[in-house]
C-alpha cells in the first residue's frame, strides 16, 4: 500500500530539494526505463518523514542514495519482468479502487478542501487529478512487482534460503535499534471447546440456506441486502457480504474449493464449513485470485449444548487437576480440542490476548493449570478453554534470541528474491550512472 499521506505531509520537502536543482539527471538505466535523481530524493524525504533520520555527512548521503538507487533499479527489474509475463495481470479497476481508497484516507486528515488542494499544491502536483494519476502510476507498479513475486512463490520458484547466522547476526546489529520494547509475554497451552449445535438446528440452518439460494438466484435478487439482514458473519454482513480479493490458502478449504470453481455473477451452495452454511458470490476473477461475497447460516446454540460444553471443560480441567487421567495434556488436546483453534501459543504478548485470558493471567502471575476460561460467554460464540501457561516473561529490551526465528525467516525470504532478481539482472540492460 502506497504510504500517499506520508508522502503528501513530506511533499514541502521533496520541493524544497527538488527547487535546488535546476536540472534533473538521469542515474540509471533499466531496460529502456530511466531513472532519475529526483527520485532518489524523494525516496529519502518519503524516508525521513517516517521517521528515518538522514545521514547529516556527505559520505553517509552519498551510500543512502546509493542504497535507495539499488532498490528503485530493483523494482524496475521486477516490474519490466511482471510486464513481459502474459500470466500476471493488474487491472484498471483495482488499480483504480486502491487510488480511491488512498485518495479517502488523506482527505479526510484535512479538515477542509481548501488546505488540502493547498498541501496538493505544495507537492508539486498541478491538480488533485494529476496526483491521482501519480499514484495509480505507483499502484501499479508495485502491484506488478507483488503479483511476479507471488507467482514464483506458487510455482515453487521462489522458496527460503537459509541464512548464515554470520548474516543473521549482520542483520540483527544493522535494526537492533529500531526495534520496538518487548512486551510482556506468556506461553501456553490449551483444549478449546466449542458447543455444537444439534441435529435439528443444523437442519433449520441448511433449510433456511437452501431457500435463500433459490432466491438469490432469481433476476433482480439483491445479494447485499440478504446478507445485512440474514449473515452471521459480523465481519462482513455491514458489507453486503463483501470478502474482497483473496487466493488460496486464505479462507478454509471447503470454502476455497467451491469458490474458486465458480463463474463470475453465478451464485453457488450451501456449502458447509465449521463455521456453518455459507451462500457465495463470486463478482470478479483473474489469475489465481477472486472477488467475493457471502452469506454464512450459522445454526442456533441451544442452552443444552452450551451446558455440555461446560460441563466437559470442568471435567477435563479437574481430571488434570487431580493427575487423575493417564493421558497427557497433549493427548486430550487431540481427543477434545476444537480442531480450528491452536493448540499452543509460544511468547504471546499479554496485550494481544482476548479479554477473559488476560484476566485469568494477571490475576494468577504463576505458570500451570489455570481456571477454565469462558470466552464470549452469553453469546453464540460462546467457548470453554482448559489453559495451562507454560511461561511467562516480562517486559524489556528484544535480545537477538528472541527474534532469531523471525529473523531466520524474514532474511531467508529477502535471500530468496534477491537472487531471483539477480538472474533477472543477467538478462536485462543496466546502466548505473550515480
């Protein structure tokens, strides 16, 4: 995503800098494509307004900019490959939705039309439609770059390349000191248990789903509004059902291999997942990725099955308790655990835990078998956890063990583009000018 109001708040800046020189020059060459000093510049103002400080001595400009030229000769190299591609496509409407969704977002920091025509002004651009043009120019770009590396990803082109530790190391001493606090964390284990519905909710769900397909089928069937009034997806019913681009590997299986089978305007089910019956909707497609919309019948949770539950989750909790069951915590997992609720948590940040665990983990500082947890109690979502912490740590400076992992992965998946990339270089012309 194009940090427009970033470069927008900056843009007195990049004039001031872009005033100073009365010509711009060409640095490098990419292909046919030039690459000039002003946008070197303005990549490091874009730099300096989030946050980065500038080198303030002429060798440690001169490596910034050399630093910020290798990356813009990078993207060119990725987005003139992704252009060569017949496979991978960008779209004038997408392309167009995030430019409005950008445009959306910086307006409204202004508190009228006026300043913000007159901070459009100070960037240099001549109306707010030219600079409308400049981002759906920069959109594209790097949304080609995006789709070139997602497709070697999926072709199985693209995979990790393990890092030393001397590059991990190398990695860690150069962002260290941007890193943020480490939070205070706690490590844990746990049986989530879900009540389910009975055999007759799950029938009136699949009938009400069943007449609702009929009916959106009909000419004229308003989707949208059938999904305010009748989806049990919170998230979405506001939106008309709205689940907006996604590929695979993104929604559960069973839900992914209906919908990408699916014609553009068709509407298709019920399909059952674990969550209930969904009714999909599929707008738009291209090259692995669609556009979608649903409708999910999630069948009633009667106060007897909320009870079972319960009763399940005490049982469980004092049997381990008691060390009265043979089976291990492990292995009562896999017997009674929720199958699409994580089974452990390593480092979990107290900050990011629903409510009701951070009330039980507070109140008690001590690792082991805690209270059983009701999460979402009195609602459909209601569910039973039986949590035993295994860790716990406060809050402090981040080490280099604590991020090694991340590290590992991170710097394996930038080693991996970057020497795709550098067989890209081999076959395109480059001419470095700076």
């Amino acid at each position: 995503m194009i940090k427009a109001l970033t470069v927008l708040l900056a843009a007195s800046l990049v004039a001031a800098t872009a005033a100073a020189q009365t010509l711009d020059r060409i640095v490098a060459i990419v292909g046919t494509r030039p690459i000039l000093a002003s946008q070197i510049e303005e990549e490091m103002v874009q730099q300096q307004a989030q946050g980065q400080p500038l080198p303030t001595d002429s060798a440690g400009l001169a490596t910034m900019r050399r630093q910020v030229l290798d990356r813009l000769v990078e993207l060119e190299i990725l987005v003139q490959q992704a252009e060569r591609d017949t496979s991978i496509k960008v779209t004038d409407q997408e392309v167009l939705d995030q430019v409005e969704q950008t445009y959306q977002n910086v307006r409204k920091q202004f508190t009228s039309e006026n300043d913000f025509r007159d901070q459009i002004r100070q960037a240099r651009f001549g109306s707010v439609e030219e600079w409308r043009r400049w981002l759906a120019d920069e959109q594209r770009r790097q949304l080609y770059a995006q789709r070139l590396i997602e497709a070697q990803r999926q072709k199985g082109k693209l995979r990790p390349i393990p890092p030393t530790d001397a590059q991990m190391r190398e990695f860690w001493e150069q962002n260290k000191d941007q890193q943020p606090k480490r939070p205070a964390t706690v490590s844990f284990r746990q049986i989530v248990l879900k009540p389910t519905p009975d055999s007759a909710a799950r029938q009136r769900a699949l009938q009400l789903a069943e007449s609702l397909v009929v009916a959106l089928r009909h000419p004229g069937a308003d989707f949208a509004a059938a999904a305010k009034k009748f989806s049990g997806d919170s998230a979405s019913a506001s939106q008309g059902g709205e689940l907006g681009w996604f590929r695979r590997g993104v929604m559960v299986k069973e839900f992914e291999d209906v919908a990408f089978r699916v014609r553009p305007g068709e509407v298709v089910g019920p399909v059952e997942t674990a969550f209930g019956f969904h009714i999909i909707e599929v707008e738009r497609t291209q090259p692995a990725e669609i556009l979608a919309r649903h409708i999910l019948i999630t069948p009633e949770i009667s106060a007897g099955q909320i009870a079972i539950a319960r009763r399940r989750a005490d049982s469980l909790h004092d049997a381990l308790a008691r060390g009265g069951l043979r089976a291990s915590f492990d292995s009562l997992a896999k017997i009674y655990a929720d199958p699409q609720e994580p089974k452990l948590a390593e480092d979990a940040p107290l900050t990011d835990l629903p409510p009701e665990y951070q009330t039980v983990v507070t109140r008690d500082t001590t690792v082991g078998l805690k209270p059983v947890i009701v999460e979402g109690a009195d609602t459909p979502r209601t569910k039973f956890v039986v949590l035993e912490v295994t860790a716990r740590k406060g809050a402090g400076d981040l080490a280099f063990d604590d991020v090694k992992l991340r590290i590992r992965q991170s710097l394996g998946d930038q080693l991996a583009i970057k020497h795709f990339i550098d067989q890209l270089r081999r076959q395109i012309y480059i001419d470095i000018r700076l």
